[in-house]
C-alpha cells in the first residue's frame, strides 16, 4: 500500500511493492480527511445514546467515507477496506460491514441531522483552506430527484408522482466545482418543492458561515418557482434565476411581444432560436421582476411542430446584466443533474442502508435459494 506524506502542501506516494495495489487511490481523499478532522468532528457532534452502534462513531464514518469513494454502493461493499493494508489508511481498525449496517440503522431524524453540522463545519474547513469562492461570486443550484428503493419497511418509501416506489431528496450544490452544500430527505410523495424555504435559508447560512463573502445567487427550475423560494432568497440577500411555469397569462404577455425585441442566439437551426426581455409580476411576489424568456422553434417534423410556432422557455430574475448572458448563465442550471447522476451512481444508489430486495432476489436465483417471502 502506498505511504503518506503528513503534510498538506507536499504528498509523496511511494510502493512498496512492484505489483498494482487495490485502492491506491484513497490515498489523497483520505489524507485530506484527516487534516480537515472529519474523524474528530463526528465524534464530538454524532452521539446515538443507546443505541446499539454509538461506539467509535468517527472511524466507522471515515470507513463509510472510504468505501465510497473506491466504489461501494452497499454495506458489503465495504469489506474490501479489510484486504491488504488499506487499514492503514483508516487507522489500527477497519470495522466489518455488519458493523457499519448496525452503526447506520442506528441513526435517528436528530442523529442525521447532527451529520449536517459535521458537513457544514467540514465545507468550512475546506473553504479555509483554499476550496472556497472566497470574495467572488457563488452561484447555488438547487434541485430534487427520484430515488427508486426496494422493500416495503424502509423509511419514508413512498408513491410519487413517477409512479414508482421511492425517496425525494433536496439537493443544493455549487455550480463551479458541484460541491454539495446540502442535502435533505423526504419521503417519495413529497411535493417537489415541499420545505424547500427552510432548506434554502439553511443552505445560504451554511456557505456564509463557511466564508462565502461575495454575491450569492440561486438557480432553480419550474419546479421551485414559488414565492417562498424567492421570498428566501430576498430575506437572505440571494439574487434569483428561476424557470417560470407557462401559465395562460404568461405566455399570452410573451406571445405579446413585438418581433423586433427578439435578440436571435446561436442555435443548430439558422434563426431557431431568439430571446426577449420584458418586465413581470408573480402571483404572490411584492414587486415587478425581469422575466427572460427564450423561444425556440419545433424541430421540423415533430408533432409539436404542428400545434405551435415556438416553445417558450421563460425565467425570473432580480439580478444585473446583459439579457443574453443571463439567459446563457441560467441554462447552466443543467450542471446539477451531472452532480445527482454521480450521486445516484454512488452514495445514493441504495438509500436507505441495508441490502434492498432487488439484489437480495438476484442473488437467491443465482444461487438457486428460495427468494424471501412478502416481507420484502
């Protein structure tokens, strides 16, 4: 296994051995988390009373952590943190994926929430150590996504609006880097923008307390356009860009517009693209915002084509600038669905912990065992 350097500015890695090793690569994440003291920050914040796995809290989350990062998607996963001398990465003890299963269904709503003041003070850390915007603009995306689960006794598993069985988190990441700044679970049926209000105002604590000093601005789609989120956003001095719903007056304002106020962009389809600007007032908010709004033509030949001479794409915003780069900064609220597809292919891929039913039934028909009865 490769050995460490102690320092944060200077990492030498060296093999001891002339063959390829497992895991190499834990290397560096796992120095960074000893210096930022993610160990010693979970044992001062996460403390679970009685329950069965309180003890030692710090290592098993750093080895939670580790097998993460080389790949794992379930508690089993974690046993390849037990071959070699990956324990040295960890400390003298690598705790056995049983263990860990016990340690995180020991969590409660108020135990996971202690876990966010360790991610906070983590971000702030980070940030103090050069990871930060520092004086400089932050832009926050913020989103939700379906996360199908197996089994019917996991906690918060729930019918949702895709029809299937699932679990319906908040996520805010930062643009530039896709930082997770915060994430907050919900149950599958919750609405899309459900307690999205209270999350925000945490989120913009979070990264100020972290040592964000410089403008702040939120990204969001239709799914968000509510006067609360903008009425968060106002109360914490956060500049907004939010997709808007094509409601029937809307689209009538847009469709109002005169043709020579369209700005044409560049677009696959000469002249298929243009964008406008006018002024608007949301139900529920106190004040006239600028409405931004891109219109686009069908693709020729596709149905749409044949009800509509444009589809619109409109959002508010209080912020400064030029129309055009506004409307080009706002389509890069995109970039978070590359953050929740890393997600989903990793920490988020079997939520909650323990082994879901579609593996276990896998497994029972690859070795031929009766699969579990309808418990599952």
């Amino acid at each position: 296994m490769p050995r460490l350097s102690h320092r944060l500015d200077a990492l030498e890695v060296v093999f001891d051995d002339r063959n390829a090793v497992a895991n190499g690569g834990l290397v560096l994440p796992m120095t960074l988390a000893d210096h930022l003291g993610l160990k010693q920050l979970v044992d001062a914040n996460v403390h679970l009373g009685d329950a069965p796995g309180r003890a030692n809290v710090g290592q098993k989350a750093m080895a939670l952590v580790a097998s993460v990062l080389v790949g794992g998607d379930s508690i089993d996963d974690a046993n390849v943190l037990r071959s070699g001398r990956a324990a040295e990465l960890l400390g003298t003890w690598v705790p056995a994926p049983s263990t860990l299963g016990t340690f995180l269904r020991s969590f409660s709503w108020a135990d996971a929430r202690s876990l966010d003041k360790v991610a906070g003070e983590l971000l702030k850390r980070a940030w103090a150590a050069g990871a930060g915007p520092g004086e400089g603009p932050l832009t926050i995306d913020v989103d939700s996504s379906i996360c199908q689960t197996y089994g019917l006794k996991k906690q918060g598993a729930r019918f949702g609006y895709t029809g299937v069985r699932a679990l319906h988190p908040l996520l805010a990441s930062a643009s530039a880097t896709g930082d997770v700044l915060g994430v907050r679970q919900r149950g599958g049926s919750a609405h899309t923008a459900r307690g999205v209000a209270s999350f925000l105002a945490e989120v913009f604590n979070r990264v100020r307390g972290a040592g964000a000093a410089g403008e702040l601005i939120l990204r969001a789609d239709s799914g968000f356009y509510s006067h609360k989120v903008t009425g968060a956003c106002q109360k914490a001095g956060v500049r907004f860009s939010i997709t808007a719903k094509l409601y029937g007056p809307l689209r009538q304002a847009i469709e109002a517009v005169p043709e020579d106020q369209w700005a044409p962009i560049a677009y696959w389809a000469q002249g298929g693209a243009d964008v406008a600007e006018l002024s608007y007032q949301p139900k529920g908010h106190p004040e006239q915002v600028r409405l931004i709004v891109r219109r686009v033509k069908p693709t020729p030949g596709s149905q749409l084509a044949l009800f509509a001479k444009y589809e619109y794409h409109p959002f508010i915003t209080d912020r400064q600038g030029p129309m055009l780069e506004l409307e080009a900064d706002h389509r890069r609220h995109a970039e978070v669905e590359l953050v929740i597809r890393d997600l989903k292919d990793g920490p988020w891929a079997h939520m909650p912990s323990g082994p879901t039913s579609l593996r276990c039934l896998e497994r029972a028909e690859r070795f031929e065992v009766k699969a579990p009865g309808p418990s599952w």
